[in-house]
C-alpha cells in the first residue's frame, strides 16, 4: 500500500496524525520488540488478513473490557545473546538469564490462552499454540542459576567440590592470619586490628615503615602510602592453594557456560520465533488496551471501494475526551462514499470547524482497517480494501525547496492525478487550489475535482470555494456536505450535515463579533449578489433541513410510543389468552368433578330404589334424582340463555327454562300456593319456584299436547320399569330413532368411556333405549362392553340385535 505519494511518506503520515497513533500504540506495548512492531506497524496484504488481525485485537478487547489482566508480554531483549551464541562467544550469566525469562513467559502465555476463557479466542488461540520453547534449554537454564544469578553448586558435582575445598581453606587462612595478628612480630606494627584481601590474597594492614623488615609480601599500599598490605609468609602456602582452587573453579564455571552457550545456539531458530510471537501477541494487546481506550469497534472489511463509517470518531480526539476532566467531548459523524453514495464527497463550512479533522478520521479509519486496528466508529460500518491512500493535507511550503504554499498543494495534486491506479483507491485534498488567486483557484479546484471523478476512486475534498459546492447540487457523481456552526455561542458544533453545503459564516461571525453596520453591508456589496445569494440559499436550505429533522424526530418518537403500545397490546392478548387457557382448564375440571359426584349418588339411588322394590321408594328415588340432577347442573358451566319470553302464562306442558339449573323442560305441575311448581327436565321432574321460570317460544299446540301427555305419564311413571317385559319389545327398537353408540375400531377402556358418557346424556334426556355397536371382531370388545352393561345402574335388561338391527355385533339396552 502506498501512502501519500506526491509528498514525502513521513511527512504525510504526521500531517494525517498516523504517525502519532502508532506512537500511542507504542507506548502501549509491554516490551521493546512489541514497541517495535507497533510503531512501524504494516499493513495487511489482504482483506482477509486484516479481518483476521482486528478479529484478534477484538479478543484481546474482551480481557481489557472485562478487567482480566493479560499474562505479561514484557519479554526481554535477546538477539544479541542469541547471534552471539551462533558466533561461539561464550555467554555469561546475565547473557543466558534473560533466555529462561523468554521461555517462561512464553510457557505463561501457552497456559493463558489455551486455557478455558471468558470467550473464544480463536486468533488468539491460534498464534498462542505456535509458541513453541525450547523447554529443554529453560529447564538447564533454571538448575543452572540459583535466586541471586550466580551458577549454583547444582549445576555440576565438580564444581560444588571444589567450592566446599575453596571454603575449607578460606577458613583454615582466616584463622591463621588472626592467629598472626596476635603474634609480636606483626602486632607492633599492626596499622589496625584488622586483615582483608588483596590481589585474592590474605593480608594484613602493616605500618609503611614495616616494608622492609622482610615479615611478608607488600601486595598493596593505602592511598596515603602510610599503609602497607603485606602477605605474611606463613600465608604464603595457603594462599597458593586458596588461588588453584578458585582458579579450578572458574575454569569449571566456563565450562558450564560453555555448553549453556552451546545449547542456545542448537536452539537459536526456536528462540527466536518464540519471541516473534510473543512480540505479536505484546503488539496485539497493544492495539487492544489503545483500542478499547478510543472506544473502537470490529467494522466489516470489504474488497469494493467504499467508505460506510457510522458515528466515525478521530481516534487521538477520542483518546484526549476519555482522559478524566477532558474539556470538550469528541463529536461523531456519519461519512458516505462510494456504493450507493457518490464517490466525492466535498466538504464545506467555517474556519477551524471541523473539516480538516473529518477528511483525517476517513483516512485513519482505511488505514487502521487496513492493519488490523479497532476502528473508532459504530460495529455497523464497512470500509473498503484500499491498496492506495493518496493525501494533500497540511502546509507543504519549504524555504529551501523553493516551494511556496500553493505551489507545494500543486505539486502533491499533480503527484496524485499523474500516479498510475492499481486498486481500490482513497484521495484526501485539504483546501484544494487555496493560497492563489480566489477566482482563478477556483477554477483550478473545479477542474480538478471534475478529473478525479472521471478516474475509479473516492475522494473527501474541503473547500471554501462556491464552485465545488455547486457541483454537489448539479453533478450526480459529488454529494455535499457542510459542518454545522453554533451562532449564539460562536462556535463550531463539528457535527458534519450531509446533502448541503456548509457557510462560510464569515458575515454572521462578524456581526456577532460587533464589526460596524455599514462595513457589514459595504462588504456584502463587494461580494457580488451571487455569493450573497448562494449563502442565503444556504442558511434557508439549513433552516429547512432542521424543521425536517425535528419532524422527524417527533416522527421517531411517535413509532417508538405507537411500537410500545402495540407491544403491550401483544402482552394483553397473550396473557388473556393464557387466562382463557386456565379458565378452561378449570371449568373442564369443574364438570369433571361434577359429573363424577353425580354419577355415585345416581348409582346409590338406583341400588336403594332396587332393593326397595315399592312405588313409593320408587317416588324417592325419582324425587332423589332430581335433586341430584339439579346440584349437578348447578356445578356446571351455564351456558348464554336463549331468547325468553319474560312473564308468558304457564301452563301444563310449557316449556320453560329453568335459570338455577341452565336447562329447559316441561311443566308438570302448576305452581302451588308456596308458588312452588314441578318441571320435568329429562327423565327428571324437580321442584323450583315459579320467579326461577322462563318461558321459551311456545311449541305447536299439539306438540303441547303431546308434551303434556309425556309428562303426565313421566310423573305417573315408576323409576325402573316393570319385571317380566317381553324381550320381543326390544326386537322392535328402530335403529333409526334410537340413540346410537359406535364403538367399533376403538379400545376396550376407550370404548368404555364413550358407552359411560352415552348412558350419562340418555339417563339426562330421557332416553328409554340404547343402541351400542361394537361389532363382531374377536369377540373381546363384545364381551367387555355387555359385562359392563350388566352391572351398570342405568340398564335394565340388554339383548343382542336382530338381523335387521345389526345382529349379534349390536346390543340394544333398555334403560332403568
């Protein structure tokens, strides 16, 4: 990727703040090789690169944002030892201690990062399985080195021999030369009570006087030269063998380095790819405490040339607001390019409000994708691919390069549009044309940009010049857009307002700021009504804009109150539904419950009317029924009461509807002088008071008849029917008029069920007979459903069909 040709690379890179983004990236960095790399960050060779390495920075993120500390990268330096050690040069010990750091460090960050986390960390993952170190080599590193640094008699059998020997002997000379110190000989001349070592020698502090009288050897002298350090001969012999001893030992020391330095040099490549790695990962997490600092995001990368930055943030602004008393907050932006958009965007409005600033996010934000950086703007944006990012930012004036202001701009745009394209391609021109003539400038920039759009690249342009904002209104290919000023407290707002061009706002500023009335309108004049003009138009577009914008934010919160309603209409309908749910369950449960009661105390009134065997218990019984009867229904669920006919006559035979039991039946009885009147609801006649009654639409006259005869013989009738009927009666029950019950191709506890329920509505309704067909089959079903018969309370007598009825695969029931 090339940046900035046209001007000298570094000078664009600071000029686009780049420069000091990788120098905060540094200062992030744990150890020198990670500061490195982040200071010279690169840029990815491909799409799928740079997604991958924003996708680990995002990895490491999560620990930053999650407050889990990272495992500590501060590797140390090692190229030195280890090119050293390949070259043979034996390595001391603070050479080789550095090394074992290296490889545990590694051995930490292995553990960390393939270890369970709070969140997969693939990429992460990834580079941490390829630390490889050499653990051989961090294992002799660690038994060769004790706390202080120093080899440790561990290292070799040898060398903590001869250690032992050198301290046997230092104490055996440490009590000798005391001894001496007492002795006539050297105490009179004695400098002070005291001995120490010289040259690796035992000596004592002799007066200067003392040199020659021949008591030992003069190894040193004060720097007064009023002190003599003079071995004494008895030391000599000891001393000697002290020395070999240390020198054994030093010679022992070299070796064990020897083959240290040997060892790191059979693994110099393992070394220093594990610090590469590492210096990756120091880097990496680098990028994600800076990234997490300016509030970058993961933003999609994408092969086309396109600029979709939602809320997009200049990072070091970003940094600067999130520092503890900041004065100003960064301002976000939404920038457009290329896609649907149109591939120019110029930019215009006030001095020093915001464009320059704006123009370096856009190009920041292709950088930062570019290598892999968390971009400061919302998760929703997209960036393209850009192979090139091509900049005239900043004053290029230079004395010596005989380059005025105008024509170093001149030089960088001819640089640009001469540069041969390669691929997706970004231009960034800051103030095109300014510092020449103003009309002929103008003419300049409106070509210019007119070129570039005929070439395949996307380009930010800032300009003062009416000319170019013009183009966004007229030419499809430039969009306008302008940054927003705050004239009551005269000041920029750095919001940028797409689709207008910005005003200059250099008469209201100068009203505000109290230049004099006439100067004022004298320069509006010098103006010319065109520019005039075209700022009127400008402030009356603004105006409209902001009336726009606030309707549509009345719009939003509209949708956002209608879109709650709507939900918690959801909520209601779900939980009434959910209510009706449980309210059904009840009920089912309540008739359930119902039927069941009834059903045990019609069996233990049909068994005491059985037994009995007399009329009048036969009456009981009956009168027992009703009362049943009526609690039973009066448990149930009622249903919605059909028209009546309120305060009709009753009479004998009417059919009424009787409220506290939800049912309709016939009247038996007239109501008495308690107003109390008998109605038969079935097979049932029960006692209700007359205020209870409803009268439905009267029935034909001679259906009343009929009704009337029915109940007569109803209340006339006994409960169980006569002993002794012929079987032949029930030869003569028409199929077709008779309740009938199907069971066939169902089982037997099913079929069961369905014959109990049939026998429940026929004893309910009056029923005198039942058909129940459950065909020939195996024989089981037959079998079971005719035993249930003869011990149901309900049946009186059952017989096989006819041929005509069905035969032997039906059983045709009289009911009690």
């Amino acid at each position: 990727m090339s940046i900035g040709k046209g001007m000298n690379e570094a000078g664009f890179l600071k000029a686009l703040d780049w420069a000091a983004l990788l120098e905060r990236l540094a200062a992030e960095a744990q150890s020198s090789a990670g500061r490195t790399l982040s200071a010279g960050l690169s840029l990815a060779a491909s799409p799928g690169e740079a997604a991958r390495r924003m996708a680990a920075v995002a990895e490491l993120a999560t620990f930053v944002e999650a407050g889990d500390p990272l495992p500590s990268l501060a590797t140390p330096p090692i190229e030195a030892t280890v090119g050293a050690a390949e070259k043979g040069m034996v390595l001391g010990a603070d050479d080789v201690r550095p090394l074992g750091e290296l490889i545990q460090i590694a051995e930490d960050v292995r553990r960390a990062f393939l270890g369970p986390t709070r969140a997969p960390i693939p990429e992460i993952a990834a580079l941490a399985a390829g630390l490889e170190p050499p653990r051989g080599l961090g294992r002799t590193i660690a038994a060769t080195f004790d706390a202080s640094g120093e080899i440790s008699d561990a290292a070799s059998p040898e060398l903590a021999r001869l250690r032992e020997e050198r301290k046997a002997l230092s104490e055996n000379a440490r009590v000798a030369i005391e001894r001496l110190m007492r002795a006539d000989e050297y105490a009179s001349v004695l400098q002070d009570q005291f001995f120490t070592v010289r040259a690796e020698r035992f000596v004592l502090p002799l007066r200067a006087s003392a040199k020659s009288l021949g008591l030992g050897i003069v190894h040193d002298t004060s720097r007064t030269g009023e002190t003599v350090f003079v071995e004494p001969t008895a030391l000599v012999s000891a001393n000697n063998r002290l020395k070999v001893v240390e020198l054994d030992i030093r010679r022992e020391s070299r070796r064990i380095l020897e083959a240290l330095t040997a060892d790191v040099a059979a693994v110099a490549p393992a070394l220093r790819a594990c610090a590469a790695t590492l210096a990756t990962l120091d880097a990496t997490g680098a990028a994600a405490r800076l990234g997490v600092a300016y509030g970058g995001s993961v933003i999609s990368i994408v092969e086309e040339a396109v600029v979709d930055l939602r809320q997009a943030r200049h990072p070091l602004l970003a940094l600067a607001a999130a520092t503890p008393n900041a004065a100003r907050r960064v301002v976000a932006n939404d920038v457009a390019l290329g896609g649907a958009a149109p591939a120019i965007l110029v930019v215009s409005g006030p001095n020093a409000g915001g464009k320059t600033v704006l123009m370096k996010t856009v190009g920041l934000a292709a950088l930062m994708a570019r290598a892999g950086l968390l971009v400061p703007a919302a998760p929703d944006s997209r960036i393209g691919f850009f192979d090139e990012v091509r900049a005239d930012i900043g004053d290029p004036q230079s004395v010596l390069g005989d380059l005025s202001t105008f024509s170093g701009h001149l030089a960088n745009v001819g640089a640009i549009l001469n540069a041969p394209l390669g691929g997706p391609t970004l231009v960034l021109l800051d103030e095109l044309m300014a510092g020449t003539n103003p009309d002929q400038g103008a003419a300049l920039a409106r070509a210019t940009a007119e070129a570039l759009a005929e070439r395949p690249v996307l380009a930010v342009i800032t300009t003062h010049y009416d000319s170019l904002k013009a183009l966004g209104e007229s030419d499809p290919r430039f969009a306008n857009a302008g940054m927003e000023y705050d004239l009551e407290r005269l000041r920029p707002t750095f919001r940028l307002a797409l689709g207008a061009p910005g005003r200059a706002y250099a008469f209201d500023i100068a009203a505000r700021m109290g230049l004099p009335r006439s100067l004022l309108e004298r320069a509006r004049a010098l103006a010319g009504d065109s520019s005039v003009g075209l700022e009127s138009a400008i402030a009356r577009l603004e105006a409209r804009e902001a009336a726009l914008a606030r309707d549509a934010e009345r719009l939003a919160e509209a949708e956002a109150s209608a879109s709650a309603t709507a939900e918690a209409q959801r909520d209601a309908t779900a939980a009434l539904v959910r209510r009706e749910r449980e309210l059904g369950h009840k009920a089912r449960e309540a008739v359930e419950s119902a039927v069941a009661e009834a059903r045990a105390e019609i069996r233990q009134i049909v068994h005491r009317a059985q037994e009995a065997g007399s009329s009048r218990a036969a009456e009981a019984g009956r009168e027992d029924l009703g009362r049943v009867a009526a609690l039973a229904l009066g448990k149930l669920p009622r249903p919605d009461a059909p028209a009546v006919t309120p305060g009709a006559a009753l009479e004998i035979g009417a059919r009424v509807r009787v409220e506290r039991l939800g049912a309709e039946g016939v009247i038996a009885q007239l109501p008495d002088g308690r107003g109390r009147a008998k109605v038969t609801v079935g097979k049932m006649t029960v006692e209700v008071g007359a205020d209870e009654l409803r009268a439905v639409s009267a029935p034909p006259r001679r259906a009343t008849r009929a009704a009337a005869a029915a109940a007569r013989a109803t209340a006339a009738a006994a409960t169980t029917r006569a002993p002794g009927a012929s079987e032949d009666a029930l030869a003569l029950v028409s199929q077709s008029s008779t309740p009938t019950v199907d069971l066939r191709g169902q089982t037997g506890d099913d079929a069961l069920a369905v014959v109990e329920a049939a026998l429940d509505r026929a004893a309910l309704s009056g029923q005198s007979h039942l058909m129940v067909v459950h065909g020939h089959g195996t024989g089981a079903l037959r079998k079971r459903i005719r035993g249930y018969l003869d011990d149901s309370p309900y049946v009186a007598r059952w017989a096989p069909g006819t041929p005509r009825q069905g035969g032997d695969g039906v059983s045709v029931v009289e009911l009690r």
